[in-house]
C-alpha cells in the first residue's frame, strides 16, 4: 500500500515544463521496445494504409491535371477508387487511435507501478477498446466544433486574406483547452462529465499546456519530417515520371521502384507515428503536475480558512 502511494506521488508532482517534456522524452527513450512489442500491430495497420494511399497518387493526378471529363470515367472505377480511398482512411484513422488507446492503458498501468510493462497482446487489446472511443468521439467532436465555429464567421465575414488569422486564433483558443480536458479524462477508465467549473481550470493553465504541446509537437513533426524525407524524394520521382509521361515520354519508372516506395513510405509512416508517443506523455506528465498543484492549493485553501476559524 505504500509502495503505490510513492507510486502516485512519483506521477502526481508538481514539475516545471522542462521537466514534464523530458519526463516524457525519457519514458519513451527506456521503453522502446516495450511500447513496440504493445503496439506494432496498431502501428503496423496504420503505415500499411498510408503506403498504399501514396499509390493512389496516379490516378487521382490522371484524372486532375488532364482534365479529364468525370462523366466519360466510368462509374464502376469512380465508385472503386472513392471506396478503396475513404476505407484506406477510415482504418488508418481506427489504427491510430488504437495506438493512442494501447498507450493509455500501458500510462494506467505506470499510473499504478511506475513502470511501463507488457501485460499480454490479448488483454491490453480488450482493454484498449475503452480509450479508444474516447479519443475517436474527442476528435469528431472537436472537429464537429470546429467546423461549426469557423462556418459561422465565414458565412458571416466571407473569405479573404486576413481571414486566416481568425482560424489560427481558434485553433489556439479552442484546440489547447479541448486538449488538456480530453488529456484529463482519458485516464479515468470512465464516462467523462462537463463541469462549467472546469473551463475555467482549463483556461487557467493555457500556457503550460501550450508550452508543453508546441515544444514536444514540434519535435514530433521535425522528426517526421525527417524520417519522412526518402518518402517524399520518392514521391516527388513519381510525380516527375507522370509529368514526363504527360509530354509524351514513354520511359517508365521500373518495377523495383513500386517496390522501394511501399517500403520507404511504410516505413517512414510508422515511425512517425510510434515518435508521437512522447507528445502523448509529455501532456499526461503535465496533467499529473497539474492535478497535484491543485490539490497543494486546495490544502492551503482549507488550512487558511481553519486558521481563520480558530
């Protein structure tokens, strides 16, 4: 009973920033192989989709820059092509926020031990269903929202080249609290509730959890933009043979080209997004320094009021 107690104040302690972002980095660093080994399939599923997406660049470019009437397409191929597209989409989103659901379970269970472990592929499969959802419904929902917010000032104001200042200000205002309150509800394997109250906890620590967003976010994306440099040389190959074909060359890439570009863009996709796993625990290192700031001040709160009273 003690040792969980240690446990819990290891995790909710208050942190200064830096401390929460190589937390997170560090977590991520000694489990490599851990948090391989729980989600590879996950993983594996998602830069799958997205290598065979790359090859739909070529008919989708066939049908753009030539013009193409769409009527004269045949329907059978449209049809096709539109639900070999939204179905590579689907489960490439339903992938990665398994992923997203399989690293909740294994944080509850740091929340609990200390350390990350492997609890078997069937149980944290079962028990990643949970988190899962919630992240799906999180995302539609911010998503439904955004939409909405950003359709009426349009509708209302149009379009123009200022206009993009406001969607940039709603992203700020809208996506850094929505983020923090789905970060402080996913790891509660419970039904969350609003309370008004809540908004203006949120509101209150913007900037730490901005901070600590940006700069891990920011180190997510350099590294994928990294890893996903051969891919875009690759694909960027593509598009000149296209073009090439366009003005009447019939030199063709070889056969071994598909090849490497299925591999490299697999590749790349899947590292992308297994490096996301230390914005992911940098912002639940943050919840927890947050969680325990609030209950010091609640403390001095109450032993204030106790001394008033005496």
């Amino acid at each position: 009973m003690e040792e969980n107690k240690d446990v819990e104040l290891n995790f909710y302690k208050v942190r200064s920033y830096s401390s929460c972002l190589m937390k997170g980095f560090k977590l991520f660093a000694d489990n490599l192989w851990t948090i391989l080994k729980s989600t590879w399939t996950s993983v594996l599923l998602f830069a799958l989709c997205v290598a065979v997406c790359s090859f739909l660049y070529r008919p989708l470019a066939r049908v753009i820059f030539t013009f193409a009437d769409p009527s004269k397409v045949p329907y059978f191929s449209q049809m096709l092509f539109g639900l070999l597209l939204v179905l590579l989409l689907l489960v490439a989103t339903l992938a990665s926020s398994f992923f997203g659901g399989q690293l909740t379970v294994m944080f509850r269970n740091y929340v609990q031990t200390g350390r990350l472990q492997y609890t078997g592929k069937g149980s944290i499969v079962k028990a990643a269903m949970e988190p899962s959802g919630k992240l799906l419904a999180f995302a539609f929902i911010f998503l439904l929202k955004l939409a909405v917010l950003s359709g009426v000032f349009h509708y209302f104001l149009g379009f123009a080249w200022w206009t993009w200042f406001w969607d940039v200000l709603l992203v700020l205002a809208v996506f850094i609290p929505y983020t923090a309150f789905v970060v402080s509800h996913i790891l509660e394997p419970k039904a969350f509730a609003f309370r008004p109250s809540a908004l203006k906890d949120l509101y209150q620590s913007w900037g730490a959890w901005s901070a600590v967003f940006f700069v891990s976010g920011l180190f997510c994306v350099l590294c994928s933009v990294f890893f996903s440099m051969p891919s875009f040389v690759l694909l960027f190959a593509r598009s000149e043979s296209f073009f090439m074909e366009l003005g009447g060359d019939v030199t063709d890439l070889p056969a071994a080209f598909n090849v490497m570009q299925f591999v490299v863009v697999f590749l790349s996709s899947a590292l992308s997004l297994f490096v996301f796993s230390t914005l992911y625990f940098s912002l639940l290192f943050m919840f927890g320094s947050l969680e325990k700031k609030k209950e010091e001040i609640a403390l001095y709160e109450q032993e204030q009021q106790r001394l008033l009273q005496v």
